[in-house]
C-alpha cells in the first residue's frame, strides 16, 4: 500500500499498461463491488441520502475500473474517449444526486445516523486503500486521472459521511445528510470537468512535425 504512494520505485507510475498497476485495479474493482452491496443496503435500512450516493458511486467506480482493465492496452486515442464516456457519467451522477437531495429536502426524514457512521467508516477504510495504491498513477493520461480523482473523491465523501453522522445524531435532523449528499454531488461534476477537459485535448489532432 505505502509502496504505491513513492514515485522511485522502478518508475512503474509512468505507464497504466504494467501488471502493477493491473494489479491495483483488481484490488480496486473487488473493494468498490463488496461496498456498494453493503453500502446500497445500509442506505435503504438507515434512509440515508448520503449512503445511497456513495452506493451509487461505488457501482460506478467498480465499473471504471473493469472498464479501465479493459482498455490498458489500448491506443491513447482510445483511452481518452473511455475517460470521456466516464467523465460524462461523474457528471451525471453528481446531477442525479442534486435531484434526489432536493427532494429529500421537502419530503425526508432523518436517517439512522449510527448506521450512517459505521458504513461511512468501512466506506472511507475502502476509500483510503484504494486511493493510496493509486496515488502513483495519479498523474498519468486521463483514463489513468479519472481512476484516480474517482477514489479520492470517494475517500472525500466518506469523511463527510461520517461526519454527518454524528451531526444527524446531534440535531435530529436529515439537513446533515443532504448536505453530504450536496458535497459529493460537486465533487462528481467538479471531477468530470477535469477529466472531460483532459480527454478533449488527448482527443485533438497532433500536429505533423514539418519535413
């Protein structure tokens, strides 16, 4: 784990096409899987807004990473329009996840806040591991930064699960897990502006150098 996060080890950082990395993803796809069950589970026991977000988020990263496996040895080109495809789905998720807070907002109650907790803290253990094995690739094309940016932003929104948690516990009220649900719905629109900007200009024509 603490391996990943150094940049001079055999510079395996530099390329997604390594068994390292492969590696990683397969860790990463495992984790995101299990937790969206649990996660998906514990928001409709709980009613928690946040939980069901962070459900939602895992199922979406569980599929960039199969995803990702998928095209590692694939050219560039092909890779950023992947990046492209899941930059667009962040953005939709972080607009879904608006819709449902509003709603909830005028027709919610609060959740079960110690439930709320216990999965926020699995969720960002989860988080915390993956996104450490990635932090070396961080900086690679845009495939590699949505992979990335998808499992810090997770980790993110955990700490803030766990958060409103003890908030809900405190007021008795449900404004603390819509504001989570708020926070990760930015973050999810904040991320596919980046790796939708990053694809775009992968995706431009290089120049032909002159004769």
């Amino acid at each position: 784990m603490s391996h990943a996060c150094h940049h001079d080890h055999d510079h395996h950082h530099a390329t997604g096409n390594s068994r390292a990395y492969r590696r990683v993803l397969w860790v990463a796809l495992v984790l995101n899987a299990a937790m969206a069950v649990v996660e998906l589970t514990a928001g409709s026991l709980a009613d928690s807004l946040a939980l069901w977000a962070d459900s939602a988020d895992f199922i979406a990263d569980a599929a960039n990473y199969a995803i990702s496996l998928a095209v590692l040895a694939s050219s560039l080109t092909l890779r950023a329009r992947v990046a492209w495809v899941k930059g667009a789905a962040m953005g939709l998720i972080g607009v879904a996840v608006l819709a449902k807070a509003v709603w909830a907002s005028l027709h919610g109650a609060p959740p079960q806040a110690l439930t709320m907790g216990v999965v926020g803290v699995a969720a960002l253990a989860a988080n915390v591991v993956v996104a450490l094995m990635l932090y070396a690739w961080r900086e690679g094309d845009a495939n590699m930064r949505a992979v990335w940016l998808c499992s810090r932003n997770d980790a993110l929104g955990n700490i803030a699960v766990v958060v409103a948690a003890g908030l809900v516990a405190w007021t008795g009220t449900a404004w603390p897990d819509l504001a989570v649900a708020t926070v990760m719905a930015v973050l999810a629109l904040s991320s596919a502006r980046v790796v939708m900007r990053q694809a775009r200009q992968e995706l431009k024509p290089k120049p032909t150098p002159a004769p």
